[in-house]
C-alpha cells in the first residue's frame, strides 16, 4: 500500500529508483570486454573495426587513469569529456583523429546506456572538431600499368603479385576485402566475384577479364605447386607457406613496387580503390552503380570522387547552369 502511494504522488522518483535499482556497475575491463564482443557478436563488424574502437576507448581510459584514476565509466560527465578533447589537442591529437575517438566513445556510451551501466548518456553534447575533406590520391592507367610491368614474372610470387594488383583495380576492394577472397567466391564464367565487406554484407562486383586471366594463371603456376594450410584451402592469395596474405604483405608489395619505379606518389592498396571509383566516375558511371560496386553505405562517401574529376565537374556547370 506504502509503495502504491508512493508511485502514485511521485512517479518519476520511483521510476527513478527502480532504474537505479536494476543499473550494473561495471570497471573499465568488464565494459570493455562487454563492449567487444556486443561488436563483433551483435553487430558483426570486423576485427579491425573491433581493435579501432578499442583503441578509441583506451585512449579516454589513458587519460583518466592520469589525471582522474577514480572515476568510473557510469561517473563520467560530460565536463569530464571536454577536459579529455582539450587534452588530446595538447597531446597534438589531430582533428580527424580526435573526431574518429569521439565517435568511438559515443558508440561506446550508447552500448552502455543500453546495458543500463548508465543512466544517462554524457557523449550527447560532446561536439566533434570541424574537419575538412580530404581527397584521396588516385593513380592514372599509365600509373597502374607501370607498376605492374615493374613485377618481375620470373620469380615464384610475381603472378600472385599481379595478379592482386589487378583485382585490386579491376574490382576497387578493400584490402581486408581482397585478403579474404575465396575460391568459392569466384563466379568467372559470370565475370562477377562475391565479396564480404563491413559488417558480412555480401555484393558481388564485376571482374575484369585481364583479371581473371591473371588469377587462373597465378592458380595453376603457383598456388597448386603449395602445401596449403587447412584454414586456408578455401583462400585465393596465399603466402610461400600456404597460408592468407596479411594486410601488412599487401602494403609491403605495393610499397616496393612503387619505390621501384621510383613514383613520387604516396600510395596503399586503398589508392587503387580511389583508382577504381575515380576511373568509372570519370568515364560517365552512374554513381549509384560506383556506391554499390564500393559497398559504400552512403552515397555521401561515393560523391567524392565527382570532385576528383575537374572535367566532370566543368562539363555539369556547362549543362545546367543558366549562364553557362
């Protein structure tokens, strides 16, 4: 009878209590590990995705641990974060890492809100610094083919190696994208392969034939001549060992080649995507069609590349400004 009272005369206090009653509380290690396994379980982003976000909570957790080593993560206020942003900018955090951390800890923030850790949200009001765009270094035709023919064909993984330099620009992948390539993915008779990007979402994208060509000839000299690794059987590119390809081997390549032939360009694996989507923009793609071969969520992050292409862009004012 006392608690019906109660919630009668004053129901947002016994929401309020009821609430607290049911909160969990939890250190910095628990919250983590909680919040790891909701991403890679609940939202099924990648191991990279998982270790970035990762990296962002540590760098909050960093802070606090020298300057305020009591404080929990349902006690974290909003000041508090503040004080973090104005810590990372005298650390010479830039802009567009600080913004990448923000985000992290607000997703983080919103995982424990659900968790019911927190009460209240303390990221809502945290602003982000104002970052512009950057746009992406893309290397021309004549580029791509120079440092391909720079490959030396005689050595046993002079076909991989090319043959990952022309899927890389034949399909515009991600290097996580092209690591993971499998043989059961590869529909050449369709002249289309079937990708798992961000978050397992499947696409399939269309492959070149000079592509294809280089693949089956890297299959049949090179990875049928190896002892491969179980996990590995069903994985495209391998190793002299028989074994995946990492991301860094990926990048070593590309570097190697691109000192070679002594190109001025600072270049990754990511540049032959900007390559890729720059090439079909330029050539009168539709941006739809480039957003869906990209795996892009947002036709937001596609448009980028209408701004990489100045004759685009004149030839769009010549047609429909009135004073043009």
């Amino acid at each position: 009878m006392v608690i019906e009272l109660f919630c009668n005369c004053y129901p947002n206090k016994i929401d309020h209590y009821l609430f607290k009653s049911k909160m969990k509380v939890m250190n910095w290690a628990e919250s983590k590990k909680k919040a790891m396994k909701f991403l890679r379980l609940e939202k099924s982003l990648s191991q990279n995705s998982v270790s970035a976000y990762l990296n962002d909570i540590n760098k909050l957790i960093s802070f606090l641990e020298e300057n305020y080593p009591t404080v929990t993560p349902e006690t974290v206020k909003l000041a508090l974060l503040r004080k973090f942003v104005e810590w990372m900018n005298d650390k010479g955090v830039s802009p567009r890492t600080q913004a990448r951390t923000i985000s992290g800890i607000k997703s983080f923030y919103k995982f424990l809100l659900i968790e019911e850790v927190v009460e209240n949200d303390p990221t809502t009001l945290l602003e982000s610094p104002k970052i512009g765009r950057k746009l992406p270094d893309v290397l021309t035709d004549r580029e791509i083919n120079l440092l391909i023919d720079s490959i030396d064909l005689n050595k046993p993984e002079g076909l991989r190696n090319k043959a990952i330099l022309e899927t890389l620009y034949s399909c515009g992948l991600r290097v996580s994208e092209l690591v993971n390539l499998r043989l059961s993915n590869l529909h050449f008779e369709q002249e289309f392969i079937k990708i798992a990007g961000k978050g397992e979402k499947e696409r399939l994208v269309p492959i070149s034939k000079r592509a294809i060509d280089d693949i089956r000839k890297y299959i049949v000299n090179y990875r049928r001549k190896l002892k491969i690794d179980k996990l590995s059987e069903n994985i495209l590119f391998l190793n002299r060992r028989g074994r995946k390809l990492s991301r860094v081997m990926i990048f070593t390549i590309i570097k190697n080649l691109a000192e070679k032939i002594k190109l001025e360009k600072s270049i990754s694996p990511h540049t032959f995507r900007h390559s890729f989507a720059s090439a079909l923009v330029k050539g009168g793609a539709d941006l739809r069609a480039v957003q869906e071969m990209l795996g892009h969520e947002s036709i937001l992050t596609t448009e980028i590349y209408t701004h990489l292409d100045k004759e685009f862009l004149k030839e769009t004012v010549n047609k429909f400004h009135p004073r043009s």
